[in-house]
C-alpha cells in the first residue's frame, strides 16, 4: 500500500508540473491574455485590426434649437443633442436635451488620433468621444456631461466585438489617460490623444452638424432645418 500511495502521489505531482507548465508556456504564446493596457496596445493583434478597420468618420452628431426664450432677463436656448451611428447617419444612438444660458453654446469632444504604427495599411485613423456641453457663461468643468469618460461608447460598440469585455474595458477606461505621455504615445502608435471644443451661436431654424475627418479634425456645418 505504501508503495501506491507512493506512486499516486508522484504521479500527481507530474501532473501539477505539467499543467502548470503548459500554462506558463502558452503564457509566453501568442495565446496570452492581455494584462495591462502597455500589453493590449503593442501586442493584441485583433485591436489593431480594428483600428484598421475605423471607417472614415464624417457625421458623428447634430444639435438644433428648440426653444430660446427670455427668462428673468436671462436669455436661455435649450438644444436637442444627437449622436448618430458609424454605418447609418439617420440612426440616432444616444439623444439628449440641454438648456443653456445665452445663445453662445460649446461641443466638447475627447480625439485619439492614430498613427502607421497602429494602423497596418498606413492610412490616418480617428475615434472620439463625446465629453459635454457648456455655455458662453459657464466654466468648462461645470458642463453637462454627454458620455461618461471610461465608458464603452455606444458608437464603438460594435468596433471591438471580437476582444474579451476585460480588453474592452481595458481600452476605455486607460486610453484617456495616455493624453500628456508623449513617450507612450509614440510607443503606441498614437499620434495624439486631445480635447477639441467647437463653439456656435446657435439660432433656432438651423442644425448643426458635427464632422470628424480621418486625422481627427472636428468641426460644424449647419444646414436649414427643413
């Protein structure tokens, strides 16, 4: 008996041995699971082909003008806000109301712009986010917020479908944080990460369309309210 009990114990151990070391060696394969956002951006191979696969980004929202009416003598507009799906311009994703002191309203938006390093076929790539809404009479920091910073966008929901949700989040919620490392940045493959505000005096009978160009430049164009 002691010498089975012998056996079984060393034949346990191998095992041990061999599953911790086929763990520790698909570890250093291409089937590691991602760690940390430094190992999500050099060596995750789907990321940067969904990067890739960013298409040109043009329509990315609007806003118009639903009422502005003197309260108090104050002057206040309220705005609907809209933000519009990659692959189809007429689909709203996220909708919101905002009213505002003044007719002089700014649209503050968060850009990563990415580099050759990222993009396997060379050509410029962007992504946003939307970060809020503020007047002519408010501090920045007191805007009314439109998506929250760290959050999956619903934009780009479906942009890394094929990551596990862990590497997802990883992305959102640390991409941000990358902005002042202009090392990382360059390691990465990013061009840039910045915020870009636009600003409208806005008249009720318009929209105001916003646009984002492949290199991350973001603007408005409005057109008659038909």
């Amino acid at each position: 008996m002691a010498i089975v009990r012998k056996k079984i114990g060393i034949l346990t151990l191998v095992v041990v041995v061999a599953i911790f070391g086929g763990l520790a060696y698909l570890s250093r394969g291409p089937y590691r699971a991602a760690r940390t956002i430094h190992e999500l951006l050099t060596e995750n191979k789907k990321l940067k082909q969904a990067i890739t696969n960013l298409t040109d980004e043009s329509q990315i929202g609007y806003a118009k003008v639903i009422s502005q009416e003197d309260v108090d003598g104050k002057l206040l507009t309220t705005i609907k806000f809209v933000e519009t799906a990659r692959d189809d311009k007429t689909k709203k994703i996220l909708e919101k109301e905002y009213t505002i002191e003044g007719d002089i309203v700014h649209f503050d938006a968060l850009i990563v712009k990415f580099g050759d390093q990222m993009v396997t076929d060379g050509k410029a790539r962007a992504l946003f986010l939307w970060r809020r809404i503020y007047g002519e009479n408010m501090a920045p920091g007191q805007g009314y917020s439109i998506e929250e910073p760290g959050a999956e966008p619903q934009r780009y929901k479906d942009l890394l479908g094929t990551l596990p949700v862990n590497h997802r989040e990883m992305f959102w919620s640390n991409i941000w944080d990358l902005a002042n490392d202009n090392e990382k940045l360059a390691e990465y493959g990013i061009d840039a990460i910045y915020g870009n505000a636009v600003y409208s005096k806005l008249k009720p009978g318009l929209i105001y369309v916003f646009k984002l160009t492949p290199t991350g430049n973001f603007y408005p164009e409005f057109v008659p309210d038909i």
